[in-house]
C-alpha cells in the first residue's frame, strides 16, 4: 500500500480526539487475541465519540453504549481515500509500531527472567565459586521465589543492568563478612564503602541494604528480620557492627571477661557497687559474662532496677535491665549468660507487651529461664488502673509458653495492665533471700513466700 496514504489516514485520526478511545480499544483487542475482529465495546460513548465513528460509518450514532464491528469500519475505511489501508496496519501506525500480544509478551518476559537469571547466576559463580554462600543465596533466591525475589523482580522492571549490579556488590559484601566477623566485626558503612566506595550504598532505605538483609538471613538460616533489635541481631551475628551506641543494656554484679581474662573496667564498677552500661561496642570484646553465685535477675522496668541497685548497696548481686524491648545487647549478654550456665529469673510488666518478651526470653533456653513473678497472684498483687484495648490483648493469642497462659487468661478477664512498681518490695526480698525453692517455682498461678 502507498505509505504516503497510511500517515495521511494515522494522521487524520490522531488529530480527532473523537477517535482516541476507539484505537485503545482495539488495541487491547489486538493484545488479547492477536488479530482484529469481530466488536469492541465503547461504554458512555459520548456525543463526539459517536459523532467521530458515526462519519466513517456514514450514520448517526446516538451517545451512549457503543459497540463498534470492526469488519464494518475496515470497509467503511475502504470507501473513503483511504482505501487499502487495513484496519490492522492502521493500528499499528497510531501506536508507532507493532504491537505485542499477551501471550507474545509473556513469552519475552520469560525468555528475559531466563536469561537475567543465568547471567547473574553465572557472573556470581565465576567471581565467588558455586560453592560460596553468595552462590547459594543467589541460587535460593531464583529457585525457590524467596530472600529478596520480590524486590530483584521489582527493580530489573526498566532497570535490569541497575540491580544486576546491586545483587553482585551483595554477593561481595555477604563474602567479605566472614573475614570481619574473626576480627571485631566492620561497620556498615566502612563495608559498602569497601565495596561501593559509597558508605550510604547498604542504608535500610536502599534496595542494596533490604537485598544484604535477605542474603545475610538466608545465610544466618533465620527469617528476614522485622524489627529495628532483629536488625541489629543479625547484623551483629553477621560480623557487621552498626549503631552499636543506641543498642545497651544495664548491668549490676554481672562479670566479664576478654581473652586476657577479666575485664577490669567492670569490676571496678562492682567494687563501687554501681550499675553500668554495656553496648554493642563493649560487647565485641567479651568472650564470657557470668555471676558469683550462677544466678541474674533480669528486670524489664528501669526504676525499679534502679531503685533495687541503689537498696543492694554494693552486695555481689547480679542484676540485668532491658528497659523495655529487648535490645540486641540486651539479647546477646543473656546468651552469654546462659552459655556459662547461669540461671536466670526473668520479670516484666504484666501488660501484653510485656509477656510477649517475657515469651521470649524464656524460649531462648528453657530450663535455664524462669518467669519471676510473672504469676496469676503476682499480677493482682501489680495491676493498675491502665485499661487494655482488644488490639493489645490479642497479642495474648501468639504466647505459647505454658506457664504464661494463665496470666494471660487473667489479662483477658480484668482487661488491665500490671506494672513492676507494685511488686518492688517483693522482687527486692527474693533477690537477697538467696537461692531456694522460692524462686524455683513452676506454676506461675501461685505468689512466691
């Protein structure tokens, strides 16, 4: 046909907005089927619309719903100076090229996924060997749609080479890690300036530091990490030391010890019976923490920690605050604790915030890990005046430790909060009562004597 006639006849339609709609019609058509025939459907066609198809048609459509037969408008086009030019040819010379079908656009799509994959797969395995750990990860993330399959998927959208790139420096920094990790770790930001020679590269807010937590995850064998403490807990497994200041715990009684054997800085603090703080950095050096007497307390409430301390006056007592959420200092020196078989004795507020840490805790090492005063008695003895909402009561429903389900069971009937403050003078007797059946209790509906 004369090419002439087809950018005369594109050109005329373009130019009536009247048409517009009926084109994007017939091009959702063309992708469905791959050919053009039979209607398309014009819903509230308006009164240009059908004043537009009605003067190729040669007749008066009325506004409204419209249905256009293609096959008709192909041989109307016909009789007008336009004839030769198919209604096909048409369509792709408005849109400015051939237009994909579905099916055609799926297969692409596939074919593209397929080569990204085998290109990134073998970019990582001749750089780091199929062995390495950013092989597998890599390896996991496209056979199995996890570990940051999403946000790959999202980003290679119009940006192919971009995240290519981001998954290798991952795959560099997840293999640098290991060798940091024997030493007293890296910060994150000296890590992706080693590998990008930009400290930002691997900020939680990028794609590259959501894709290293996935990988370190995979990696660490636990799920990705939720919280800002989770965060911190895998960074800090993983050999990477970040915003160790904002992460500490406080501390009474509790010895450490280095490679060279006690840490002197914390006995100091024991000889003048005050409590310390212990962070992130502190920690990277200690290699035990452990208590005279094999036992810790460990109190969620800062005041009465406070409070309890200031009472001991410099009795060889070990005591440990995690105000409020747990911590990853808070976390790390517990497990340190445990691993020197010591026993410790858990109290928190008796709000549901509250007895999900205390879930927690005690999951960590049970037998090891007993729930101080968490009982049913323990918490009428604490209860307050703070209504709970349904919204934090259905927290309760995620406890699974059984000596916690009666006092949940409690929460759930008086709908209020009980708090440490009230139990102060009792937890103060059973830390200086010294070691006994008191404090070895196994059914928390009962007050400790």
């Amino acid at each position: 046909m004369d090419r002439s006639a087809l950018e005369e006849c594109v050109s005329f339609f373009r130019k009536n907005r009247g048409y517009a709609r009926l084109f994007e019609e017939m091009r959702k058509k063309y992708k469905k089927y791959g050919k053009l025939a039979g209607k398309v459907s014009m819903e509230g066609a308006s009164e240009e619309e059908c004043l537009a198809i009605g003067g190729i048609l040669g007749r008066n459509l009325p506004s409204g719903d419209l249905k256009v037969s293609l096959p008709e408008f192909e041989a109307a086009l016909n009789e007008t100076k336009y004839r030769g030019v198919s209604v096909t040819e048409l369509l792709f010379a408005y849109f400015g090229g051939d237009i994909l079908t579905n099916s055609q656009r799926r297969k692409a799509d596939r074919e593209e996924r397929e080569s990204f994959k085998e290109g990134l797969l073998g970019s990582v395995g001749k750089e780091f060997g199929e062995a390495s750990g950013a092989f597998r990860w890599l390896s996991a993330v496209m056979e199995q749609k996890r570990y940051g399959w999403q946000l790959i998927g999202k980003e290679r959208e119009g940006a192919s080479e971009e995240i290519r790139e981001t998954v290798l420096n991952v795959c560099r920094a997840a293999e640098a890690l290991p060798f940091h990790r024997e030493g007293d770790g890296i910060r994150l930001a000296v890590l992706a300036a080693e590998v990008t020679k930009n400290p930002h590269y691997f900020d939680r807010g990028q794609a590259a530091g959501r894709l290293l937590l996935a990988c370190l995850s995979f990696l660490d064998g636990t799920a990705e990490p939720k919280s800002q403490e989770e965060v911190l807990a895998l960074y800090y497994r993983s050999g990477i030391r970040p915003d160790d200041i904002s992460s500490f715990t406080t501390c009474y009684g509790i010895h450490f010890y280095t490679e060279e054997g006690e840490h002197e800085a914390y006995r100091s603090f024991m000889e003048y019976g005050e409590k310390y703080v212990l962070t992130l950095s502190n920690l990277s050096r200690i290699m035990r923490a452990d208590s005279r007497d094999k036992r810790v307390f460990v109190l969620e409430n800062q005041m009465v920690f406070s409070q309890i301390c200031e009472r001991l006056q410099g009795k060889e007592y070990a005591l440990l605050c995690t105000s409020g959420q747990m911590k990853t200092a808070s976390l790390i020196l517990i497990d340190l604790l445990i691993k020197s078989g010591c026993r410790l004795y858990y109290c928190g507020d008796t709000d549901p915030e509250g007895i999900e840490i205390a879930d927690r805790v005690a999951a960590r090492a049970p037998g090891q890990v007993t729930l101080w005063r968490m009982g049913v008695s323990d918490y009428y003895r604490s209860i307050s005046n703070e209504a709970l909402t349904e919204a934090r009561l259905k927290k309760l429903d995620k406890i699974r430790h059984e000596d916690l389900q009666g006092l949940c069971g409690a929460l759930r009937k008086e709908r209020r909060a009980g708090y440490q403050e009230h139990l102060l003078e009792v937890l103060f007797e059973d830390i200086v009562s010294g070691p006994g059946p008191s404090l070895e209790f196994s059914l928390p509906g009962f007050a400790l004597l």
